[in-house]
C-alpha cells in the first residue's frame, strides 16, 4: 500500500489528494494536464467537482461510511471510472486511491490516469 507521500511524489501519473471531508488539497501539474483544471480553481472544492453527477450519491454514501466505520472495497486496487475534465467531459479514466489517517484525520489521495 502506498502512502500519501509516496502517491504525491508521482509526477508522471496526475494525482489528487481530499481531507476526510472530500474537500480537495492537492493536484499537481500531470493532473493539470491530463483533466485541464489547476490548482487554484479546484482547491477546497468538493471532490464531487471531479465526478460525473450521477455518481454524486453514491459517492458521497461510500465516503461517509468509510469516514464512520473505517472499512472499505474500493482502496489499493484499480478502478475504471470516470472523470470530469474542466471543459465538462467525461474522461473514462484507471483510478488507484488510498487512504491514510493521520492524527484523528482521513486524507485520501489518487493516482487517475485517462485509459
């Protein structure tokens, strides 16, 4: 499993990382590249920003229950979701996200690479 750090070192893969609030924290450039958004338009935004609606509710039950019961499916593996770029469209994309508390917090960070 993959730390926080060593998912923030990546510089080829575009990486995101959230608080346990879903709120985004970090992107770096290759995420930037990949999905058209920087920095400073998608922080402290929701993460939902990123995520087609449809999957808004499902999304955010998935998160809370993971926040409450510390248990989850969807960790340390890959993942084929999608993602929405800056310009609105859906970007079919491998996603590999992990999860580290640190103190009484969750952060979560991803690697998300358009397939």
């Amino acid at each position: 499993m993959k730390t926080i750090n060593e998912i923030k070192s990546q510089t080829q893969l575009p990486v995101i990382i959230t608080d346990q609030q879903g709120f985004i924290t970090y992107i770096n450039a290759a995420f930037k590249t990949a999905y058209g958004w920087s920095y400073e338009e998608l922080f402290g935004l929701p993460l939902e920003v990123i995520i087609p609606q449809n999957l808004h509710d499902s999304h955010r039950l998935s998160f809370s229950r993971f926040v409450m019961t510390e248990k989850a499916k969807i960790l340390n593996h890959p993942l084929l979701l999608k993602t929405v770029t800056k310009d609105g469209v859906e970007v079919e994309s491998v996603h590999f996200i992990t999860a580290e508390k640190q103190g009484e917090n969750w952060f979560f960070a991803a690697t998300i690479s358009p397939s």
